[in-house]
C-alpha cells in the first residue's frame, strides 16, 4: 500500500531511488529495507487489520519460517535444512527482484507516475509478476501481463494469472478485475506520444 502510495519518493519502503541511489539503492530495494527499523507500518490495510489471522501472520511473520525450518530438520537433517534455505532464499530474491529490477530495467508501455517497468526476466523467475509497468498502471488488475505494441493490446504470458484462472474455475477466487482494451489503449504511452504529435501538427 505505502509503495503504491508514494512510488519513487522517501515514504515507498523499496525503491531503487530513495533513500539510496546507484549500486546501492538497488542492494536496498533488493532486501535491504527489510532490515530497517520503518519495516513495520503503523497500521495495516484495513482488510488486514480486521483479519485476527492475517494481522497475526504480519506480525509474526518470522514464526513461519522458523517452524518451516525446524521441521524440515526434523523429517530430513541438515539436507533438507539446507534445502528448504536454498529455496527459501531463491524465492525472497526473486520475489524482491520486483521491488529493484522491476523498477530499473524493462519497458514502459503505459503512462504511470513512478519509474515502474515490465521485465521479461523477472517476469520468468517470478511467473508472470516482473510485467510490473502493467501492476502500477491498473493497480486491481488480477493479470500482469498485458503491453502495447504498434497501437495493440497484446497479452504476455502469466502464469500466475492462469493460476488465478484455475482457482476461479474451482470456486476459489471470485471478482477478478480486469482493464478492458479501451482504458489498456487510453493508458498507453503510444497513444499519448500520437496524441502529442497531432496536437503539435494542429498548432
């Protein structure tokens, strides 16, 4: 919520852009602000605060972990110890990499306010959440991966959207949102930059 709130400015807890810049701004985004002492927000999104289970799991979230972890010790030893690290660990990094490359390196084929960008490479290690351009441009899209090319809507794979999909299928999701191609079109830098050019040939 604050991320999206104050994209690129000192209150977004992980951009690449503040309070850090260069090689160590995106060590920040990667995971360094989750050491801050600003980690904990104040007060939850409304939905989390009126969940006792989610605000538990929030403010407990190493417990998790740690029981993941001795468990695994339990059943297998240190190699499934040293296994569920591993994984672990390649999955918060691929996951922050949304936070850091995400927001560094890619396209930008809708009109945002923020630096945010759609990244096949994060888009692959994280199935679908690297179009990340596409998430701050329509916020309540449940899919990811949809650009603009040459005045189209074209759609990328998402593999987490056809999760979503699947879930739907089996009752277990609902409601989900998606940007009809108008609004997809208005939102698009291509039509903006068109409009830009007819404007200035009408003066």
């Amino acid at each position: 919520m604050t991320h999206h709130q104050y994209v690129e400015q000192d209150l977004d807890p992980h951009s690449p852009y503040t309070p850090m810049q260069g090689i160590r701004g995106f060590f920040w985004s990667q995971g360094g602000w989750l050491l801050s002492s600003t980690f904990f927000p104040a007060k939850l999104p409304i939905d989390v605060e009126n969940d006792r289970f989610l605000k538990l799991i929030d403010r407990l979230h190493f417990i998790p972990v740690i029981a993941l972890g001795a468990i695994s010790y339990f059943i297998g030893g240190l190699e499934y110890l040293g296994a569920f690290f591993l994984s672990t660990t390649l999955l918060f990094h691929g996951v922050q990499t949304v936070n850091s490359l995400a927001h560094i390196f890619g396209t930008q084929p809708f009109i945002t306010n923020d630096l945010s960008r759609n990244n096949g490479f994060v888009a692959l290690i994280t199935l679908g959440e690297g179009w990340h351009n596409l998430h701050h441009a329509f916020q309540s899209s449940s899919r990811h991966g949809i650009t603009i090319r040459s005045g189209q809507v074209v759609y990328l794979p998402d593999v987490t959207f056809s999760f979503i999909k699947m879930l739907e299928f089996l009752k277990l999701a609902s409601k989900l949102r998606l940007p009809t191609e108008s609004r997809l079109l208005a939102a698009s830098k291509e039509q903006d930059f068109e409009h830009s050019i007819s404007k200035a040939s009408a003066q």
